[in-house]
C-alpha cells in the first residue's frame, strides 16, 4: 500500500515503507471530528469554540493541509523554496480562530517573554505572527529528521510538554497516541513517517499551541529546531553543501557541523539510537525548561 525506501543507515538498506503519516492524518481528523459531533449533540464540554468557530475543527482543518502537504512533497520531492511558504495557506482557518478569539478576549494578542517583558502585536499577530508561528514550527520540525525516531519521538515530546497547561488538551489525546504507535515502530526501522507525517505533526504542534494561548512554552521547547534549522541554512547559504553523515556499518559520523545531527556525531562515531536519544533528551530539557518558566511566571 505505502512505497518502501531504502534505511540509509542500516546495514544492507533495507526497504522500509514510506508515508505512514497519512495514517496519524486520517485518525486524527477522525477523532478532532468526533470530539466536535459528540460536543454538539451530548454538550460534554470536550471542544471549545469562540464565536462559533470550533477549535477542534480548526485544528483538524490545519492537520489535513498539513498532511496534503507533505504527502505532495513526497511524491513531487518539491524544492524548498515552495514546500517553505506553504505553510501560510494552512495559516488561513488558524488566523481565523484567532480573530474571532480577540472578540471574546480568549486569546491574547501579547507574548510575555522571559528578561525581555511583553510584546504587544495588535492586528498584526493575526495577519503575521501567527502565520510566522505556523511556517517556522512546520518547517524546522520537518528538518530535524533522517534518523529513526528523531522526527517522531521529538514532536512527542513536545506536545506532552504543551498538553500539560492547556485547557484544551483533550483535543491531543488521540493524536498524541497514535503518534506515539507510530513513533514505537518508527524507532524500530520498521516504518517511515514521511514528509506527510512530519509536515502535519508539524502544523499540529504550532494550531494546538495557538489554540491553547500557549506561544512561549512552544517558542522555548523547539529552540532546538530552530538551531537545527539555523545551521542548516546558514551551511547551505554559506558553503552551499548540505549536512551528511557516513555509515560504516555500525555507527554514525561526520566531518562537518551543518545539523545539530552533524554536531553531534562531528568525529564521534555514534550508533544511530544513541543520536535520537541525545537530541530527544536535549528537546526535553527545553521543554522541562519551558514547562518551568509557565510555572514561575
């Protein structure tokens, strides 16, 4: 049903099917969907909505395009310069819900970040920032990946930490456990979520941190995204090479800083479980980080 590519990093590339995101997709709009009809007609207080507009709807609408995105981009392989901007499209029902949000006084139009006090953006955070959000939180979390269990475990982690203050974590909870099903056999080799999987995972993360009013816990916990994304770009900008690593059977190693993965295993040979686990335990940091600023402030 899925394509097979081969495991760049396992001895002999063995074909692993690819895209399995389109799965994570489907579940989740199944039960965003579910959550909205089960609320209408039993009234259980599981969605909210602001003038109407429900925020599971919006979040499920988000994910689809995300994953329609992705799943383009693994059939199509399109250039950066596209797959980069697309994101703003799948703004366009987020930026929606935020402005009905400022009516009701649901959602504030300020960000409070630590040491530098709170910015105030007015209008413009609906017409720029909360595009900004959605564009940078997709792409970089679709960078930070290559490895089995680095595209599906960091997300994860993420997510938990933002589930963790928000009112409206209920709308998380098949999502996150889907994902997680497929982050246990993605870590196993035995599956590939794609670019479908990583672009929605992606688009999830940013809607439900938007929806939840919580924009420094998402700034902080994907610091290490966007570093990743930094050296990336600023390597190809730079000396126009992107970052690789050699496999010599059994560990990973690189002679160059380009990645955070590169960084790391930056002649230092590493097994390719010991990477995800040392980038996933650095994302957590950052969430435990973010979580604890929430707490103080």
């Amino acid at each position: 049903m899925f394509p097979k590519v081969p495991d760049q990093h396992k001895v002999g590339r063995p074909l692993i099917p690819n895209g399995l995101g389109v799965l994570f997709v489907l579940t989740t709009t199944v039960y965003l969907f579910s959550i909205y009809f089960s609320n209408k007609v039993f009234n259980l207080g599981l969605d909210t909505s602001v003038n109407g507009v429900s925020a599971a709807l919006t979040l499920a609408v988000c994910i689809l395009f995300g994953g329609f995105m992705g799943l383009l981009d693994d059939f199509m392989d399109l250039k950066w310069r596209y797959k980069a901007f697309m994101p703003l499209i799948a703004a366009l029902p987020l930026m929606y819900y935020v402005f009905e949000g400022l009516q009701t006084g649901v959602i504030r139009t300020s960000i409070a970040l630590p040491f530098l006090g709170t910015l105030h953006f007015g209008a413009y955070y609906v017409f720029l920032i909360v595009p900004l959000i959605v564009m940078i939180v997709t792409n970089t979390v679709n960078q930070l990946g290559g490895l089995n269990g680095l595209e599906t475990v960091c997300p994860a982690v993420v997510i938990l930490g933002l589930m963790a203050f928000s009112p409206s974590g209920i709308l998380m909870v098949g999502p996150l456990i889907f994902w997680l099903i497929l982050s246990y056999f993605n870590v196993r080799g035995k599956i590939f979520v794609g670019n479908a999987g990583s672009f929605a995972i992606g688009i999830t993360i940013a809607s439900f941190a938007v929806i939840s009013d919580l924009k420094v816990n998402l700034l902080i916990s994907i610091l290490p995204f966007i570093f990743n994304s930094s050296i990336i770009l600023l390597a190809i900008f730079f000396t126009h090479k992107r970052a690789k690593v050699t496999f010599d059977g059994e560990k990973l190693c690189s002679d160059g800083r380009k990645s955070l993965v590169t960084i790391i295993t930056y002649h230092r040979p590493l097994t390719e479980r010991q990477i995800v686990i040392i980038i996933s335990s650095i994302v957590a940091l950052f969430t435990l980080l973010a979580a604890l600023i929430q707490v103080l402030s």
